[in-house]
C-alpha cells in the first residue's frame, strides 16, 4: 500500500510502499480517507519534535486522520463506519496509569508514544490499524472533514482546562483571543466566538490574506502583532479574559499575562524551542498575583475530547471547514501538501472517498 | 483610644490617639485583643505597598486581627462574641459586583479598599467597626490564636484555587513545596502535610533557627536555596506536584515550573517590585505545555475562607501556634513587634485579653 513517511537519511516527506498492516487482538482495520497535515508535521519533518519508531528507518507521518472500518476484527465496530483515531498510544504496548484510567493526554514524557509523532508509525498510508479503543466513531456526513476532529479535540481539552481554573468564582468572561492564524488558531477562534462576546485573532500577515479574510467573515478582529506585540493589546484594544496560545512563539507565554484582564486565564499549547530572553520578573510574578490570573499549559488530548470534538464539528459552518482546506494531495503527489506559503491553511492528503 | 500607625511624614509605626470608633448602620463595634505584624505590613511601612486613606495624614495598621463585639448595635452579633474581620471593603463604601457576590478577594485594583493597607485604617488599635458582614464568629478558645485566621484564609483560597485547576484529570499528588519560611509559609507547610505525602520547604537560613526547627519538629524536608535552588529541587529531592510560593522573590515564580512534577500547579502569593532578568524563555514555554502544568497567581480571601480557616485553626497543634508567636508587644512599646530579625516569626500587638 502507499504511505507517506520520512526516512531518516531522507530529505522529507515522500511515498513509501508498505505492507497493508494486519489488525492484532482489539485492533481493527481502518481505510483511510483523508489526513491533514498541522504544525507538528513540520517539526517532525524537520526533526524539531518527536521521533522515529525503535529499529526502523523510517516513520509514516500523520495524527489527523478519518477513515473507515475495513476489518472490524470483532472489535464491535461495524464494517464501513466512519472512524477518526486518537493520537497516544502505550509505550511498545505496555499500559500504564495514565492508559489505565483513559487520560494518556495527562502522561509524561517517555509513558505514551504518539502516532506519527513518537515512537508509532503514524496513519498517513492507505490502511491503518488501531486499538478499537482508541477509534471515536463519527457520522458519515462528517467524513470529508473528520481530520479536523482531531485539532478541536486539542482545544476542547485546552478549554475544559483552562475554564476549570475559573471555577472556584463566578467568571463573567467576554473577550477572548487567539495568538495564531494557522489552522487550529481559526478553528478555535470560531469556536470561542460561540462563548464570547468579542474575539480578537493574533497574526502576522500583509492583507489580503486569506486567514485574516476568515477572520472578517467570523466577524472577529484582526490583530497584526508587528504593530500591536501581544502585551499591547490592551493598550490598543481591550484587555481579555481568555488567551488561547497556539504559536509557540516564546515571549508569548510572558506577554499572555500583560494580554489578560484581571481574572484573565491564559492557556498556552505552542512547543517553542529553548530561547533566552529578557522579561520583567517582578512585574510578571506581581500581575499574576495582584489580578488571580493563570497560566495553564494543555497538550494532546483523550477520548471524551474527541467525541465533545465531533459535536463541535457537526455545528461549524460549511464555508469555514472549505475555506480552511486550501490543497488536497493526492500520496503519487504530496509535495503541495506539505508546502508552507501564506496561502496554504490546512493540507489535506486524500487517499479515498466514501 | 490608642492606636498604631504611620504618618505620612513620620519614620515608622507609632503610638497614635484616636477617638473611639462609632460603628454606623450594619456596623458593630469590636474591642481588639490581638493583631499581627505581617510582610505586607512591612511594604506597607516601607511604602512599597498600598496608601493612605485619602485626606488623613496618617493610616492606622494591621489586617490579622481578633476581637469581642463590645456594642453588636443592631447587627445581630451577641455582645462579647470573639470575631476576626475580613481584610477588603468597599471603595469609599461604594458597592460593586464583586462585593454584590460576596468575592472581593477577585476585585481589580481601583475595586476596594483594604484595611491597614490600602484606603482605610487597619485594625491596630483597641477598638475598630466594620460591617457585621465583614466579621466572621470564632469559638472563644481560639481567641489567642484568631490572628492566625486571616492569613490561614489566603492559603485556603490559595490551595482552592490551585487545586482546582486539576479538577479535569485524576491528579494524584504526592508531594509539596513551600517557598518561604516567614509564618505565612510554616502555617501552609503544616496545613499541606495533612493533604501530601511529603512537603518541602524552602528558605535562606542557617541552623540553629527557629523556622527550620519548626520544619524540623513538622516531619517536612528544610532546603536551603543557597545550596538548591528552587529550578534544581528535582535534581537534589524530587519534583513536587504542588508549590505554594510565598516569597516575593520574583525568579520563583519562572523557577517554580522547573520544580514541579507533570501536571503539577504552582500558586503564586507574593509581590515583587519590577526586576528584569533573563530566562530561557523556550523551555519554560515548552514545559509548562508538554506537561500540562499550571501556574495561578492569588491574592486576598473572602468570608467562606475565613470561614474554613476557623476550621483549619481549630485543628492546629498548640506547640505550633506557639513556637509561631515569638514576639506578644504592647501597644505602649510596639517597636519589638516591627523587629524584622532572624528569631521573629510572628510578632503580634495584644491590645487585651478575653
């Protein structure tokens, strides 16, 4: 079968021949349909994050994927249902804690592998198999777009945090903003639209563009960072009661703080590489405790997020899901799917259709 | 009356003559038995910290105080009852939402005013009035000690809100850390060793010392950070699941996620003034994402964790409350209460007895 993967004396992503992978006890066989490919796949590409499977040379790419059930190997599915997968899986398969209770997004390093990003081929090749478990069932109306479920399903994690730590007063949240145009940036950002009131998105683009026209066509303000740097927004616009950090662009995590309203939360997703750089300490320590703010960190995401995901996507709007998917790759012709220009929002391998 | 306070132009607190309070509407008035002297008393002293009530030449002190109800006056407090008072009020006694609902301590600047610090005259003085609402009731035994509420309420709602921020998940910590050993720091080590396995706590002394003997005599581990500091607490202890940092020692608040476990939280108590240093802004970033930690900054309390701390207090050893008072002045010889030397811990003004 075609795979797209990465070799470790490669030079990027390209087509592999592979066996189809035959399903062990709990596993069914999945045909994929499509895989999108985000941010983490070009840090993977280019070695910044993850690595490759033990003993091989290479790595099948891909964690956003939505396929349906070939072999449901008496797993409980039904042969033809639309499946997307979850992303950790145990360890050379041996469980732990974290897998024990459903929460492998909670693990620490080194306890999980995740597909296509450590340690496990990843579900970009024509067939794939997965623990039953690990397999959220979605309508098939929602097939052509299941690879966004498992994006929202990080921000549904991101929110469930980063909303918990409000709990213990009475929130009366209205503005909310996002630092980060590319795919899971506007996803969220029409998501937190639903929440509140005013919604600010952060990037760094000349217009036109096509990001910052979703950003119009939501309705939400853009925010152009090279003029307004992320501490500056209340100075130019408002200060917010909710960041949702998807750039992982360092000083952002300190400038989230400066960014917030009093009572604010920040969450804070992006994987930025070490960095030394110059903050106010006193200020940042001061702010964070005189106004109860908080900075939570979220990653990767579990089965309840997923299926809270599916909803979420069966209520976004058609022309946004569209708008966001700007290529789809054939696997004899991936090159464009992996190409990152500002016209490029979300790349989507197709290996079939419904 | 006699009081203790600053004067704008004097150098230190100083025995004042007032003219006793007269409580007005939903106002008791309250017979003071004890205050304590605190950090923030100290900012407030120094001027780094607070102001004075507009138009007065002079700010009496003290927010830890106890006292007896000496003309209920209508409020529906019994004569002789022993109340400690919450520490925010209305700005020139005009409401707001946050003090609509009951949660002041989530007020922005600008919002309230707090006694002894901020707008209003402190407690430090042998009678005061406040709101009945404002004055929470405490078993007679515990009068001795009811100074010990006020701050025990900061680390209740400090530990409410941390904990919180783990609610998403199953969290199972084991271990905590405190940073700081002044009596805010030895009262929430002893509150944290009914909750954790292991408690930590961290402070800059050599022994013989009577913070670290109280460590010592609680069964928790002393660190001195000459010899680690707090980011390298794993490599010489362990990472912790919670840090509860009460120092104002502002390269804590960045060391603090170094120091904890995956999916641990750090709550942030102190005040630093502006100090700019370098970080590895990067790896902070990247840590606090890839293992879902949480940082949450608090301040104040409101009536329910006065209302918790009654219960906290109640259940406290003896021989800690006592080893904690180290210095009990008279308001006609106050200047040992303000000593700042490394054998005082708690230094409190005693006005009267029950």
């Amino acid at each position: 079968m075609k795979a797209i993967g990465v070799r470790r004396d490669g030079d990027g992503p390209e087509l592999l021949e592979k066996d189809r992978p035959t399903p062990g006890p709990g596993e069914a066989l999945v045909r994929t349909l499509r895989v999108g490919v985000d941010g983490t796949d070009h840090e993977v590409i280019g070695g910044a994050h993850g690595g490759y499977p033990e003993g091989e040379d290479h790595m099948v790419l891909g964690h956003e994927a939505v396929g349906v059930v070939e072999e449901p190997n008496g797993t409980g599915l039904d042969e033809g249902q639309v499946v997307v997968p979850t992303v950790r899986r145990k360890p050379d398969g041996e469980t732990n804690e974290y897998f024990r209770r459903g929460e492998p997004d909670m693990a620490p390093e080194g306890e999980y592998f995740e597909r296509g990003i450590v340690g496990e081929h990843g579900f970009m090749a024509e067939y794939f198999t997965s623990p039953a478990d690990f397999l959220v069932p979605v309508p098939e109306e929602l097939a052509e777009y299941g690879l966004f479920i498992e994006p929202i399903s990080i921000t549904e994690k991101a929110n469930e945090h980063a909303f918990a730590t409000r709990e213990p007063f009475e929130w009366r949240p209205e503005s909310a903003c996002v630092l980060g145009n590319g795919s899971l940036g506007l996803l969220t950002l029409w998501m937190l639209q639903q929440k509140f009131d005013r919604t600010y998105c952060v990037g760094r683009r000349d217009r036109p563009d096509p990001t910052v026209d979703i950003i119009d066509e939501l309705g939400s303000t853009y925010i152009d960072s090279r003029e307004t740097p992320v501490d500056e927004i209340p100075a130019d616009h408002e200060s917010v009661d909710y960041v949702y950090e998807a750039t992982g662009f360092a000083p952002h995590s300190v400038q989230t703080v400066q960014a917030l309203a009093p009572n604010g939360v920040g969450a804070l997703l992006g994987i930025p590489e070490p960095w030394d750089f110059e903050i106010d300490g006193g200020a940042l320590h001061n702010e964070i405790v005189l106004h109860n703010k908080c900075l939570i960190g979220t990653v990767n995401s579990h089965i309840k997020h997923f299926e809270y995901a599916v909803e979420t996507l069966s209520e976004a709007p058609k022309w946004l899901l569209d708008d966001l998917i700007t290529t789809v790759a054939d696997p004899t012709d991936v090159a464009p799917a992996f190409e990152n220009g500002d016209d490029q929002i979300k790349a989507v391998v197709e290996f079939d259709t419904l």
